[in-house]
C-alpha cells in the first residue's frame, strides 16, 4: 500500500493549471488543415523538482493532434529516471519517449541528439525550466506559417534577456501571456537571434543549416550561432 501510494503522489500532477476565462486570452489565428507535425525537445539533467512544472504544463495546454514529446536524459540520476517512466506511463494520451544518453553530454551534443531523431515539420527545443500558457504552440506554429522564409520562431517571456517583458506586480503568469496575446498587434518581428529557452525550429531549415555547432560544449552561444548562419543563408528568425 505505501509503495502504491509514493507512486500515486509522484505521477500526480504537481500543479493544477487551470486559468481562468480572462487568463487565456484570445484565441491563436486559425491553422491550416492538416496541421504540420510536432515534436518538443525537452533536455534535462537531474532536477526533477524543477521539470515537473514544465511537463504538466505541456500536459494541461498542448492539445495538439499527434504531438510527440521526447525527454532527452542527459545522463540524470536513478531517481529522476524513475520520474520519467512514471510520468510516461501517467500521460497514455501524449506520445512520450525518452532518449537517454549514460553520461552527461551537455546541452549541445543532447540537444543535437534530438534534433537528428526527430522527423517533425517542426521541433520545439524547450527548456526544462519553463511553463507554458494556453495558445502556446498554436502561436508558435502560426507566425512560422506566416512565411516559409521563417527557421525559426521564438516566444516573448518574463526571462529571455533582450525579448524579455516584466509581469506586472499582482498579476500571475496567465494573465501576463493573455495580455501579451491580446496587445503584441504583429505576429511577428525580426531578430538577428533567438534566446534557446523555447524555440520552434522548422525542419527544412535544420536540413539546410545543420544542427547546432559542438564547438560551443556544454551550451551557451548555439543558438546564436544558429540563427546567424540561417539569416546569413536567406533565413528568417523571428
């Protein structure tokens, strides 16, 4: 009975994300039919405490058909391993698989070890510190559409150093994304490089570009790099 319910307690959601009507904010453009496929990319190293918050989130506000999730282990801990199956068999309505590498890689050669696996008409490199809001991935997905010159597409955020907008005292993470939804009238802006925190790739242009470059290790930099070489390529990044 006890190990029954240390189970129960570890597979249950940790937060309970449910916004209220004037939290989600407008509704994203509509989408083409059929929708393009889509992975997320989330790697992680240990810290589970801190990914729990980001999976359910991608549970409760990522109604997308046939989204797959892939958790990409850089050689974590036994008990973080353990959450991860847990959370796998938890979630039997999202395609979950976790690519695991024995020792730690570092951010680069692991994200680089997703990308190649993927052969979605679009990947999310999400960091394993975020949550995100209702309308999310229909956003992202739409200013890419916008412009099949698009690489790249990245969010606004509270922390992504210069795309960056503060939330207002008193106010919670929901109603900042409903308020940037509802007030940013362009679907898009330029940027010479996107922050790597949660960024769309499309998948013609990692076939055109490559994946990140090794040279940067442990991480820092990579996506800079990236998004330089797609622009310097004809490339949008925005």
């Amino acid at each position: 009975m006890r190990a029954a319910s240390e189970a129960e307690a570890v597979t249950s959601r940790m937060i309970r994300l449910v916004p209220n009507a004037e939290e989600i904010g407008a509704s994203a453009e509509e989408l083409p039919t059929p929708l393009p496929s889509v992975e997320i990319l989330v790697p992680l190293h240990d810290e589970w405490q801190v990914l729990r918050p980001c999976l359910d989130s991608i549970v409760a506000f990522t109604p997308w058909p046939g989204l797959r999730l892939t958790l990409l282990d850089d050689g974590s801990d036994t008990f973080t391993q353990a959450r991860l199956a847990q959370f796998t068999a938890a979630t039997p309505q999202l395609a979950v698989r976790t690519l695991r590498n024995e020792r730690a890689l570092g951010f680069v050669q692991n994200a680089n070890r997703g990308l190649a696996a993927s052969d979605a008409d679009f990947v999310v490199l999400l960091n394993s510190d975020t949550i995100v809001t209702p309308g999310w991935l229909e956003r992202l997905v739409g200013a890419a559409l916008s412009d099949p010159r698009i690489a790249a597409a990245m969010p606004m955020s509270n922390q992504a150093s210069l795309h960056s907008q503060a939330i207002p005292m008193g106010w919670n993470l929901f109603q900042y994304a409903a308020a940037l939804g509802s007030k940013m009238k362009r679907t898009c802006f330029d940027v010479v490089t996107a922050s790597g925190f949660c960024l769309l790739l499309r998948r013609d242009a990692v076939r055109d570009v490559g994946v990140f470059d090794e040279i940067f290790g442990l991480g820092y930099g990579e996506e800079s790099d990236w998004c330089m070489r797609a622009r310097s390529r004809g490339w949008r990044v925005v």
